[in-house]
C-alpha cells in the first residue's frame, strides 16, 4: 500500500473529529484566554482551522523560512468551518497526489533566519510536524473548553460529556 494511502487514513479520521470540535468554539468567547501567556480561543481555533495548510506548504515546498513568513489566519468566528473545510480539502487532495518517492525521499527544511531548525524526509515532517502538531492544539481547544464548561464532543470513544 502506497505510504499516501495510509497518510490519508488517518487524515480522514482526524479532520472530521477537528471539524467536531471547532464547531464546539463559541462566538462569544472569541477573546477569552485561560491565562495571560495562553492565545484566545479565537487564536487557537483559527490556528487549528489552518493547520491543514501547512501540509499543503511541506507537500509544495522544499523549506520554509519562519522569519517573515506570513500564515493564513481566522479573524472571526464565522470564518473558522469554512476556513477549515476548504484548507482541509486542499490538504487532502495535496496528500493524495504524493508518492513514495515523494514522501521518503524529498526532504523538507525549516529554517529561521536561515538557521535550520530541522531538515526531515516529507513523510516524517507530514506524521510529526503537520497531523501531530494540529493534536497537539486539537488537545489544548479542549483543555479551554474544560475550563469554559463546553461540552466536549466524542473523538475517540464517548467522552464525559456524550457518553
């Protein structure tokens, strides 16, 4: 089986459980952030709702360079499902174009101001850096939905709140 298709498999199951949780983000709290050092709940969920492009950037591109780049970013609330089901799907058709060859011999480098942070085959920077990475903040959304008292929705099995 071509590495795509497995890289696709998990994609089909992580981006449907994110859209179930950015639809949790409530308008209303838009600014609120749990502590001072934290991003609002818009910031987060905007950055999630994005995330998939950065796949889209290491499929396209052979580096990034951090230090002036610009990244796509949700203003407001009614932007962040249609934000993320078009990046998504961008994502998704960019993943199932890849090949092997692609994805264990291309590398990818990011760099800021020029100093490398990291150069990995595309295949591990896809895993680690891109489907990971957008967890990891998948994660954290709920840590301030907790803390919010928003319910929060099942991804892997029933949660405390939708059993």
């Amino acid at each position: 089986m071509p590495l795509s298709e497995l890289l696709l498999r998990e994609f089909d199951v992580e981006m449907p459980n994110t859209r179930k949780t950015l639809e949790r983000v409530p308008a209303e709290k838009w600014d609120w952030k749990p502590h001072a050092k934290s991003g609002t709940l818009g910031w987060l969920a905007g950055h999630i709702a994005t995330l998939p492009g950065f796949s889209i950037a290491v499929i396209q591109t052979p580096e990034m360079e951090i230090a002036g780049a610009s990244f796509p970013k949700v203003d407001k609330h009614a932007d962040l499902l249609g934000t993320f089901d078009s990046i998504s799907k961008q994502a998704r058709g960019a993943i199932a174009g890849l090949t092997d060859d692609n994805l264990l011999r291309d590398t990818w480098t990011l760099k800021w101001s020029g100093k490398v942070l990291f150069q990995l085959p595309k295949y591990d920077v896809l895993r680690v850096h891109c489907f990971n990475h957008l967890i990891h903040h998948r994660a954290q959304l709920t840590g301030y939905f907790r803390a919010l008292d928003v319910p929060l929705p099942a991804l892997y099995g029933p949660s405390a709140d939708e059993q």
